[in-house]
C-alpha cells in the first residue's frame, strides 16, 4: 500500500518488448501512463535518449 508521501515510479522500454502478443499499445506501461495522465498528482516523463554502451545501442535495434 501507498501511504502518506510514498511515491511510486513505472519505469520501462517499450523499444525492449520482445513477445508477439504485446505492443506499444497494449503495454501495460502505456496502459498505466494513459490511466494516469489527468490525475493531478501523476506525472510522465519520456527520454528521447540514454546513456548507453554502442553494444547495448546496437542489441535494441537488432534483437
């Protein structure tokens, strides 16, 4: 349970779902974030970019 001045953070990738059965519209994550997004006490953010390794870049794209 979330008690007074619990926060709570989802955090994921959809560029990383890697099953036939789930999109970046059927993600639970966006499914969260669309629920969420007129609650005055919600917040999303989305980083249009990281800080990772070439190998890390470059598995995201291939695999």
């Amino acid at each position: 349970r979330a008690g007074p001045g619990t926060k709570v953070i989802c955090l994921g990738n959809l560029g990383q779902i890697d099953t036939p059965y789930i999109t970046e519209t059927t993600s639970g994550l966006t499914y969260v974030v669309d629920r969420f997004k007129n609650w005055e006490h919600s917040a999303h953010t989305t980083l249009m970019r990281g800080e990772r390794s070439r190998l890390a870049d470059y598995a995201t794209q291939v695999l």
